[in-house]
C-alpha cells in the first residue's frame, strides 16, 4: 500500500480543486465530527490529516480566532492551500514536535484510512492530549456501499489505486482504548453528501478522486449503481457514510 505522503502528493491537489468547486458538499460529515469534539474558546485543537484545511475551517467557522488550530498534513502538495492564519506542521502523525499534555482535542476526518496501523497515530495523540481531552475520529467503515465505491471503482480507475483499510465496528474502540484512551463511543453515522445538481455531483467525484482512467459518464453510471441518489428542487443528496468515534484522554 502507497504511503499516505505519495498518495496526496500526488493528488491531493485534486482535492482541494473539489473542494473549492463545492465547499458545501461534505458540511455533514464536518459537522458530525465537529459536534463529537466539543471544542470550546480557547482551546488548542489538531487537525490530522488536515488535508486541506477542511476541519480547521469549520472550527474557524464557530469560532473565529478564538481557537488554536494546528494542522498537521504530511503532504506539503495537499496543504498548500490551508490558511497561514492557521499552525501549519508539515510532519508525520506520528512523530510530531509537540510538547506532552499541549492540546485539548484533536479532530481526525476521513484520512486514517490510507495508514497500514493506526496505533503509534493513537498513541501520538494520547502523549499529547491533556487529562479529559477529546479525540473526534470518523472514516470510512469496512464492507459499506462507501467501502465497496473507494477499493473497487476509484481503486481501478485512478492512478496508485486506492486501497484503503478500513474501519471494523469495535476496533476502533479497542484501538484507541490500547492507545490510553477511555470512555470510547464509536457509531456509524449517514452523512449525505449534498450538491446543488447531478451534473456537479459527478464532476465532484471525478475530481476528488482524481479518477483519470473514467470518463464522468462512467462515474455518474457508477455513483447510481453503488449509493443511493435522492434529487429534489433544492438539489441532490447523495448516500454516504462514514463510522465515528469519540475517546477521553
């Protein structure tokens, strides 16, 4: 499996184009992550993966200036475009140049599932939570319509594949509680993704995913078979789902 630096070095680019063509698309699996991590003003908060800065800009949403974000992506291509306002960290999740007990929670979204073991990522995350910190995680569970689209459909039709290893219902649990975690809650969670027309939603998913080897009408012909796709006046709601969790340091 491709590390999680190659695989956004190289098209992590692509994801931040989606996001900008649709920057509303996702609000829901955001905002059900964001809701599990209860941050509060003044607190210091990790976003890793950060990606593109997708989290740390819905934190910035609530909260203005009044939060310390410290975005964390191993792929500089991926985080060209996070905020400067935001503390940017070009460093592997595991072995980060932050001091023991400095943040109060961390917010991880939809990007653990390109590491082969997520334990040392865990245990990272405890040695620097503070006592009753909080660790929002949500990605993509094993044997889902989610699951089957990422490992089968954009697996044959993007450059490096895609082969994610996905979250098993309890696992994740006995993961994080191995890591020094308690209280660990963890539920699946449907969180549509939602467009204002079919014909964005498609290119959305051309883009994010950086499929290249399948014309849009292959992706349109794919998305119907595998999710389920509700249209209405205001737009087009398309099935997605991710598992989440919450752990107490």
């Amino acid at each position: 499996m491709t590390n999680y630096e190659d695989i956004f070095q190289l098209r992590g680019h692509l994801y931040n184009k989606a996001t900008a063509m649709c920057p509303t698309a996702r609000e829901a699996e955001r905002a059900a992550l964001l809701e599990l991590l209860q941050a509060q003003e003044g607190q210091v908060i990790l976003d890793a993966p950060a990606g593109g800065g997708y989290v740390a800009d819905g934190l910035r949403e609530q909260f203005g200036d009044r939060l310390h974000v410290i975005c964390v992506e191993p792929s500089k291509q991926f985080a060209a475009v996070i905020d400067p306002a935001f503390e940017i960290r070009n460093e592997s999740l595991t072995c980060l140049s932050l001091p023991d007990a400095s943040i109060d929670g961390v917010a991880s979204l939809a990007g653990l599932h390109h590491f082969v073991d997520k334990t040392p990522v865990f245990r990272e995350w405890a040695r620097l939570l503070r006592p009753q910190g909080r660790c929002a995680v949500a990605d993509v569970e094993i044997n889902t319509g989610v699951a089957e689209f990422l490992n089968g459909f954009v697996d044959a039709n993007t450059p490096g594949g895609h082969d994610g290893l996905f979250l098993e219902p309890g696992k994740l649990s006995c993961s994080l509680s191995e890591a020094g975690f308690a209280s660990v809650v963890e539920e699946t969670r449907a969180v549509p993704w939602v467009f204002p027309d079919e014909a964005t939603m498609v290119r959305f998913c051309h883009t994010l995913f950086g499929i290249t080897d399948a014309t849009e009408t292959q992706v349109h012909d794919a998305l119907r078979r595998t999710f389920t796709i509700e249209e209405s006046g205001d737009g087009v709601r398309m099935h997605w789902e991710l598992r989440y969790a919450i752990a107490i340091r």
